[in-house]
C-alpha cells in the first residue's frame, strides 16, 4: 500500500453560500433555542398546576383571576400576526427581496402594537407577584413569555435595519425565514400560558 498522501480537486464554485431549512446549522440552532425555551415553559406551567392542584382554592381567598379583555385582544392580535408572518415567510422562500423588506417592516410594526395589550394585561392580573405562590407563579409565566415576546421583536427590528441598509443575499432570506419560524413559536408558546393565566383559575 502506497503512503503517498489522496489528493482530491473538485470545482466547488457552483454550490452555494447558504442554505436554508435543515440544511441550514442556523435552522437547527433555532429549533435548539425553541427547544430549550420550550422545556422554560413547561417547567412554569408544571409549576402553576402542582400550585393549583396543592391549594385549597385558586385563586387564593380574597384575589379574583384577571380580567379577560386585554388578554382576548393580546391572543386575537398574536393569532392575527400570523397572516403576515406566514406571508413573510413565503416571500423569504422565493427571494423575492422587495416583499421580504416590506414584510420585515410589517412585522415590526405588528410585535411592537402588541405591546400595549400585553402592558395592559399586567395591569389587570389583581396581585403582585410576591404576595403569595400565585401570584409569583402568575407573574412568572407573564414574564417569561414577554421576555420571548420582546426578543423576538428585537431580533426582527434588527433584521428590518439590515435589510434595508445592506445587499440582501441568501443568508439574509434564510433569517428571515428563521426569525418567522421563532414567531411562531412565540405565538404557539402563548396559548398553553393563556389557558393557565385566565381560564384555570375560573375552572379551578
């Protein structure tokens, strides 16, 4: 056998930068996030239904569960943003350029409006977060997915800036896509935690 070194050569130019999709370490490291952030969120939850379940009433005597309005409105308008995320995301697939800087700004846009329902929401809830285990259990999913909320807005903020102020390539389409994923998730993420902040202490 021959210790002389294998050389091989091959024309590489033709593949391309990036990939998107699985293909992409990028996309696995997103879904490693959601993965992570999802296993939080669990946790919370698991937390509030022992809580729950160990109480001799939920709500504790004397605080009543929050007002539902503004976490209705909150819901429809994250449901809602679906449209133009889902919209985005399409446009990010066919490189269509002009419509994914359109989209970004809407998108943008559409997470920071949602900040006025979700502020209002903590304002309703009815106790403070260290007055006893329900409220710290309240407050905490009520925080936690804002921290998600306002992250993923951050994220695409900076996206909406560099779309707009630099070449748009294939990596760039890729975070795009990558970012309306994350907002699904941010939007799936939400409904489990609505059920448990409005409606388990009114079914309790």
């Amino acid at each position: 056998m021959s210790d002389r070194p294998i050389s091989i050569h091959g024309d590489v130019s033709d593949l391309p930068t990036s990939r998107d999709g699985p293909a992409s370490l990028a996309w696995w490291g997103n879904v490693g996030f959601m993965a992570i952030e999802g296993t939080a969120f669990l946790l919370a939850g698991g937390s509030y239904l022992y809580l729950m379940v160990a109480s001799p009433s939920w709500p504790p005597k004397d605080f009543a569960p929050p007002e539902l309005l503004w976490g209705i409105i909150f819901t429809a308008g994250l449901l809602l943003s679906e449209i133009p995320n889902g919209w985005l995301i399409k446009k990010a697939k066919a490189r269509d350029e002009r419509a994914v800087r359109i989209g970004i700004v809407i998108m943008t846009a559409v997470a920071f409006l949602l900040f006025v329902p979700r502020a209002l929401e903590f304002t309703v809830l009815g106790l403070r977060w260290d007055e006893n285990a329900y409220g710290s259990v309240l407050w905490m999913l009520m925080i936690l997915h804002t921290v998600h909320l306002v992250t993923d807005w951050g994220d695409t903020l900076v996206l909406a800036l560099w779309l707009h102020t630099h070449e748009v390539g294939d990596r760039q389409f890729a975070d795009v896509e990558d970012n309306g994923n994350y907002w699904r998730f941010v939007e799936l993420s939400w409904l489990p935690i609505y059920v448990l902040v409005y409606w388990a202490p009114r079914m309790a």
